[in-house]
C-alpha cells in the first residue's frame, strides 16, 4: 500500500468559496475548457434520441443520428438564436424543426430549409449548420467539452485508460437515478468524496462494509484521483444489509470481485466500480452556493432481465449516504464562509484532497502564485 502525504497543505482559502468573481473564473477556465461528462450511450439507443446537457447559459442537444453515430450541437437556430429543443430529452424525427421560423436542420447538423430566405444576398444554407460542440466517448461515458479548441481527450482521463474494460460499462444499463441539488459550492463534494476520514462518525453502515483504513490510493496526481477499498465480505457489495443486489459482473477477476474502486473525475464526476453494478456521480454548479448532482446505479442488462431484480438494497444504502455527505458538505460550506474563519491543515487521511486543490489551482493559473506564499510542498 502505497504511503499517503499531503505535503503539509492547508485547505483552500474562504474566497475560493465565497468569491463570485473566482466563480466566474471557474467556469470559465474549467468548465467552458475541461471535457464534461454527459451522459451514458445507453441513453441514445434509438436513432434520432437525445438528451439536453446545460450549464449556465450554454444547452447542448446530444443525439444519435441516423446512421448510429452520436452527435453534439449547440442548442440554438443559426438564425435568430431560438432553442430548438425545450425538453430535457426526448426523441426526434428526421429533422430538427427551429419553433421560431421553421428553419429546419437534419440530424447530422445541416441546415436544410429556411422558409423566405432564398432572394437574400449572399445567403449560403451550406455554412449555417449547427454549431457542433467536441465529443467524445469512454467507457460508454458521454463527454462533452464546450471550448472552441478543446485539449486532446485523453489527457483528461489519464492513468485510467483501460483498466476497467472488465466492468463492461458501455453495456451496461442504468437500474435507477436520483437528482440531488445541494446548498454547496461545487468544490465540497470532491473534497468530501475523496476521503474517508469522516467514515467512522458519518457513515456507520459504509464504514461497517468498507473500514476506512482499508483504502489504498493508485492515482494521486492530476485530473483523475482515487484507488480501491476492500470490502470486508469479498462476497459482498455496497447494500442495505451488505449482499450483492446482482449477479457479479461476468468479466471481472478475483481481486475486482473484492474491491470497490472509487475515481474522481475532474472537474464533473465521480465513478464507482462495485463487482455487481457501476455507480456515477455526475456534478455540476448551479451557482457559487448551489450543485446539482445526478447519481445513477448501472448493472448489466442480464440482471436487469431476470426475474426478481431489485436494485433497491444499492439504490437505499447511497441514497442514506449521499444526503449524509450533503448534509456534511452543506455544513461545512455554511462554516467556511464565515469571516472568522482560516484555512486548516490536511491530515494525511485527506492526501487526495490537497491533490485536488493543486489540480484545480493548476487550470486556474494561480499554483505558482500559491506556492511562492505558503512555501511550495
């Protein structure tokens, strides 16, 4: 087991929470830059499926076209602006119809009819398609990323590459999904994800399953942080009441069967492999003080088909979790954001806490500045 160290790092100052103006540098140099997570393939299983991602002002409409490839635009008619679709997800036909002025674009982005337009000077149907947006896949995860010259993909997952193939993600299925919005700057929930200091007092039933000495890290520097905890019944999974909800993943070795391996994904997700399903964390900002966060359990369609399924044992035990974290990170938000207080010291149990911090003040162009003041680790 690898030894921890936090290099002697102290917690992010107050205005890393409370400044609205760093907040609007976090979007702009991390979200509007970083590849987000989206969505799962399987959401798109039909031609012509989509689904809306959002953030702040920006809507992405992500759909599968007609000949079976995924597709992400700008939600938005070249002509006037509108938002072409309103709801969340949905499934369309051959065409994209803009409700304004019936522009009208094919699935694959081309403008193929605006009504009135054909005595305008100049006009040229050709350069006036959607506007796309970078997409790419990994493990059946959907990322999107919104900046006009994104970074190559994979320098964005680096170190996680292939090592979980087994998992079989792509084929898996989503078994069910709760919608969390949360009294938090985005920021908390990573930290709060990244370390099981707090297990035995917070979460008596995790910490029963998984002890939190247990906990090994394999991936400490960058974009994608984490390692695996043992479980104690290497029978066993993360339920209500300690026992596979589904047969193991068919794939998996002897050492995945035992293990849950948890990841962070920055600056959007958080991903939890388990022998029997897969767990996603998807987070994004409301606003400085406000995180919305999508939680879905996937298990393997197989499972899914057999008579008796119930996903309900892994659905209850995390859904108890999370609001025992929330209640954690919504606390601890309301405390940082009072003016007395300062910025405390991480104990090696946080070791992937302070990675984080110098991963994000990294994309924020202030690591230098950071450690020409405290002294660099």
């Amino acid at each position: 087991m690898k030894a921890r160290t936090s290099h002697g790092q102290h917690t992010l100052g107050r205005e890393y929470f409370v400044s609205q103006e760093i907040y609007r540098e976090e979007l702009e140099r991390i979200f509007m830059r970083c590849w987000l997570p989206a969505g799962h393939v399987s959401q798109l299983e039909q031609s012509g499926s989509y689904f809306l991602f959002e953030l702040e002002s920006e809507s992405v409409i992500v759909l599968r076209d007609g000949d079976g490839d995924i597709r992400a635009f700008h939600n938005l008619c070249r002509h006037r602006g509108s938002r072409l679709c309103q709801e969340r997800s949905g499934r369309l036909g051959e065409r994209i119809v803009c409700p304004y002025h019936a522009w009208t674009y094919a699935r694959d982005g081309k403008l193929q009819r605006a009504p009135n337009m054909e005595d305008v000077d100049g006009f040229d149907a050709s350069a006036l398609g959607l506007q796309p947006v970078s997409l790419d896949v990994w493990e059946g995860l959907i990322f999107l990323n919104l900046a006009s010259q994104p970074e190559v993909f994979g320098k964005s997952l680096a170190g996680l590459d292939a090592r979980f193939a087994n998992w079989q993600f792509p084929l898996l299925r989503a078994g069910d999904r709760r919608i969390y919005e949360v009294d938090a700057n985005w920021k908390m929930f990573f930290h709060n994800f990244s370390e099981c200091y707090h297990c035995p007092l917070a979460h008596p039933q995790l910490n029963k399953l998984t002890p939190f000495r247990d906990s090994e890290n394999d991936l400490e520097e960058g974009a994608v942080l984490g390692g695996p905890m043992i479980l104690r019944n290497r029978d066993g999974s993360m339920t209500v009441g300690g026992e596979r909800c589904a047969p193991v993943l068919p794939l998996l070795d002897e050492a995945q069967r035992g293990r849950i391996f948890y990841y962070t994904l920055f600056p959007g997700a958080f991903v939890s492999f388990h022998p029997d399903y897969v767990m996603l964390h998807r987070a994004l900002p409301l606003a400085i003080d406000k995180t919305r966060i999508v939680c879905e359990w996937y298990f393997h369609p197989d499972a899914i088909a057999a008579p008796g399924f119930d996903p309900t044992p892994a659905v209850e035990f995390w859904d108890l979790t999370n609001r025992q974290d929330w209640d954690l990170c919504a606390n601890a938000y309301r405390g940082v954001c009072s003016r007395a207080w300062q910025p405390g010291p991480y104990s090696e149990l946080e070791s992937q806490l302070a990675a984080f911090d110098r991963h994000y003040l990294r994309m924020m162009g202030e690591i230098a500045a950071r450690d020409k003041s405290q002294g660099a680790a």
